[in-house]
C-alpha cells in the first residue's frame, strides 16, 4: 500500500454521524500492509533524517517527530509543511486547552456575574419588603462558595484540577479583586 493508497482508505471523519460509526477493526491490517512495503520504511527513513535538521523548529519536538515525520510521508507534505501544522497544533493547544485559566476565567467571570446579579435581586427584595439594613455589596465574594463551586466544576469535569489558590489570586486579583478580612471573614473585595 503506498502513502497514496493510505490517504484514500475510507478512514474520512466527515463521512461518520455517530462516534459508534468509528470502528479501528481495518486499522492495524491497513498499518501491517503499509510498513510491509519497503519504499513505504525508506521513504519514512529518509523524512526522518531531513527532520533531524529541524528538531529546534519543533514544539514538544519530543512529543511530535514521529507524527511529523509520518505526516509528512502520509500526505506527502514537506517536512517544513507538516512541522508548521503541528507547530500550530500546539499553539493552539498551549493557548486554548493546556493554558489553566482558559476555562477558569470563564468559569470566573460566569460565577461573578452571576454572583452579582444574585445579590442585586436579592437586595431588590430586601429593600421592597422594607429590610434596607438587609442588602449586601453586591461585589463582595465569599471565597469559600467560590472554593465550593470550583470543586463542583472540577468534579463534574467543567475545570481542570490544576487550578491552585496562587493561579486563583492571580486570576482573581486581574479582576479587580483582593482578598481582605472584614469583620474577621475574608472576602474577595472588589477594589477597582
């Protein structure tokens, strides 16, 4: 089987409805009869040795040669063409997936506002029903609900585990946000 041959195989993910419909049963013979084919192990030889001079170009070159290099063989790419799709790969996957607070800063500003607006009603309410004593600053954020609710996110899998309280401080302070003791409880205080 040529990289030709590989590339047209049936394997096109637009063509699936249903992730049932992926099925690897032809995979490991399609990959037996690819590498039995020695211009198929020369030619990935050769790509090997001309990425050899690129390793510097690569991001987590560690995690990547070898998908490059097959990449590259596969589809027929320069080795140049098939290290800046990785490369950008992982641009992607450093800025949107791995970085910590991509999704915290969602999940931040979602659980502030949120917050807010909460406490804006429920001021409504206090001051309707002749309570004004009753209202709360409508920004102040109690640091154990927001400890609560980001466990609740890591356990149902909507945050990644890594975030730590230094991480949170960070992120919380470039909201506008410093953690003071008022009255003897600590609160998240918006200062901006």
């Amino acid at each position: 089987m040529t990289s030709e041959e590989y590339r047209g195989n049936g394997y096109e993910l637009s063509d699936l409805n249903d992730v049932e419909d992926i099925t690897l049963d032809k995979l490991s013979s399609q990959l037996e009869i690819f590498w039995r084919d020695i211009d198929n192990c020369n030619q990935y030889s050769k790509v090997k040795k001309q990425l050899q001079k690129h390793k510097k170009d690569i991001i987590n070159a560690r995690l990547s040669s070898e998908i490059i290099v097959t990449h590259s063989l596969i589809y027929q790419l320069s080795i140049n063409e098939s290290i800046k799709r990785f490369n950008d790969y992982w641009d992607f996957v450093n800025e949107k997936i791995l970085t910590i607070s991509s999704g915290t800063e969602q999940f931040l500003d979602s659980f502030i506002t949120q917050g807010i607006e909460a406490k804006m009603k429920q001021n409504n309410q206090a001051i309707n029903a002749g309570c004004p004593e009753l209202t709360e600053v409508v920004t102040d954020i109690d640091p154990k609900a927001l400890k609560e609710a980001i466990e609740r996110a890591k356990t149902d899998g909507y945050l990644d585990s890594r975030v730590n309280v230094s991480e949170l401080t960070n992120l919380m302070k470039n909201r506008g946000y410093n953690m003071i003791n008022q009255n003897g409880k600590n609160v998240w205080k918006h200062i901006i």
